[in-house]
C-alpha cells in the first residue's frame, strides 16, 4: 500500500549573514547583526516542512562524512525525516555550500557544488524508491521517472527551477505523467514564452489538467476547465524570500495528502509559503498542523463554499 511523501535532491547548507548594513565592496570587510548555518532550499526544505506539518515523508539524498554532512543528518534527525542515502562516491560533503549576505536592498550568494560525477544515481534505485509512495515530489531531473510513477499509481507533483534555456520542449512530453505542476510566475512566463501570467496559464492548461502558477505577493492563480481563478496570497510580513516555493510545495502537498480540493490544497500552500518569508532562511519560520489549520479557517474559511 502506497504512503507518505517522497522525495530527491542534493542538500543545500547556507551559511546567513543576516541584516548587514549593506553589500560589501571588493577589499572591504565589514559585520552584519547575525550569522546562521540552516539547510537550505530544494526538495530537503519542502519535505522537512512537511514533516512538521505531520506527514510521513522520506527523502532520497546524499550524505557522506563530513561536518556539513553530520550537519545535515543531525537536522534531517531533528525534524524526524526518514532517509535513503544514494552516495555512490566518497565524495565527503555531496552538498551545495552557499554564503549570503541579506541586507536591505537585497542579498548576494556565493556558492560551490562538488563535481557532478559526485551525484551519481541509479535510475531504478531511484524509481523503486518513490513508487512505494502516496505522492512523488520531482523536479525536472526525474523526468525520466514520470511516466513510470504514474502507471504504478502515485500521485506525480512537479515543482520548476530557473533556467535561462527553459521552454515548452523540456516538459511537453512529460505533462501526460504530471498530475501538478507548480512553477512561479518567471518560470511560467520563460517556459510558455508569453508576458502575462493569464496568458502562461492558457498555454500551460492545453497540456496540464489544472494549471498552476504561483504569483508570489499575489497569491495563486489556476485554470481549472477553461476558468481562471485567483487565490490571495496569505497576510505575511515579508523579511526573506528564501524557501518561499519550497514552503509552498509542503502546504500544497500537504493539502493533497489529506485528500483536499485543489483550491483547498493551494489555501495551503499560500500559508506555508507566506509564513516561510517572515524569517531569514528557508526554514526558520516553522508550521505546525494546528498553526496551519487555525490560519486556514481564519484566511480562507469562505473558500469552502465556492464551486469548482
């Protein structure tokens, strides 16, 4: 019997200068008012989100021998995330390390990546491990699992990452295979070629049952049998946009564990997701169940009553 939440990536661990006075110019050092070490963004985000929301999830990653990788264990510990180490290399942090500066204007991050041949997976490992699962949370590089996953009964969810070279060509063939796919607007907009988010979202649903798109302070807009709809963002005082998607894809996720409508499960989505941005970090802002569920009634209890 299928259960639970599965999913796979690389780890990210960033190191947060938090609230400096401004970006540092070449040759200058200066201080910022705090400094953190969190897991980062990716598929490790959005399932310890879930995790703390309750559901039983596990991830595919890689974990070797080195501090960030004790790091991430510990934290993977922690959160009560059950995992599957898929290191085939001795590769002893198969982690993405990355340095941010958050100032007020914005922030800029420095990152290093280990050598691809780090990340290595084999194929039917990788598949054997998400088909015992309820939903399969995948990204662009599973593609080749889709179709396989779909046939064997799980529930295919599909976030979206920034590439300038994105477009149609990568996803119309695996479409069929995707129950949900959940880009932002940048995304929607650069893989349909269009300029407005309506018009991204009449292209995606000619090859999508329901199309999504996320609108960042804007909320959600979807297409569900020719009908476009708009769901407000939940009230958030916003501080970090770091993890905001990832957020997202917990509460939507989480929305579709418990067998909720799909206006229902982007409600909460809105509220991991606008929660996620009230703190520096990916995962700094936590979420309960109860916490969830109470911010559910209060912001979008009317929503109950409207008609798909």
């Amino acid at each position: 019997m299928q259960e639970g939440i599965a999913g796979f990536g690389i780890a990210n661990i960033d190191f947060i200068f938090g609230n400096s006075p401004r970006m540092p110019r070449l040759g200058e050092e200066i201080y910022s008012e705090s400094c953190s070490r969190q897991l980062g963004g990716g598929p490790v985000a959005t399932l310890i989100q879930l995790s703390r929301l309750g559901v039983p999830v596990e991830l595919a990653t890689y974990v070797g021998t080195g501090p960030l990788s004790q790091f991430l264990a510990e934290e993977l510990e922690k959160n009560q995330v059950k995992y599957e180490n898929m290191l085939q290399s001795r590769e002893a942090d198969p982690v993405t390390l990355s340095c941010i500066v958050s100032c007020k204007e914005d922030r800029g991050i420095i990152s290093y990546k280990p050598q691809e041949e780090s990340f290595s997976v084999d194929d039917e490992g990788l598949y054997q491990f998400y088909r015992r699962k309820k939903i399969a949370y995948v990204t662009i590089e599973q593609r080749q699992l889709c179709r396989r996953l779909k046939t064997a009964g799980c529930t295919v969810v599909m976030d979206s990452a920034w590439s300038d070279s994105l477009s149609l060509e990568w996803y119309d063939e695996i479409f069929p295979y995707v129950d949900y796919f959940i880009p932002n607007e940048s995304e929607a907009l650069k893989i349909t070629g269009t300029n407005r988010p309506g018009d991204a979202l009449k292209e995606l649903s000619k090859f999508l049952k329901t199309a999504i798109i996320k609108t960042g302070n804007l909320g959600c807009l979807l297409m569900i049998n020719g009908k476009e709809i708009r769901i407000p963002a939940s009230p958030a005082k916003h501080v970090d946009s770091t993890g905001a998607g990832d957020a997202f894809a917990a509460g939507f996720m989480y929305g579709l564990y418990h067998k909720c409508n799909i206006m229902e499960s982007i409600c909460y989505g809105n509220i991991t997701g606008g929660n996620a941005v009230t703190k520096i970090g990916c995962l700094a802002a936590e979420m309960d169940e109860e916490k969830l569920k109470a911010e559910f009634r209060n912001i979008y209890g009317k929503l109950k009553e409207m008609s798909l």
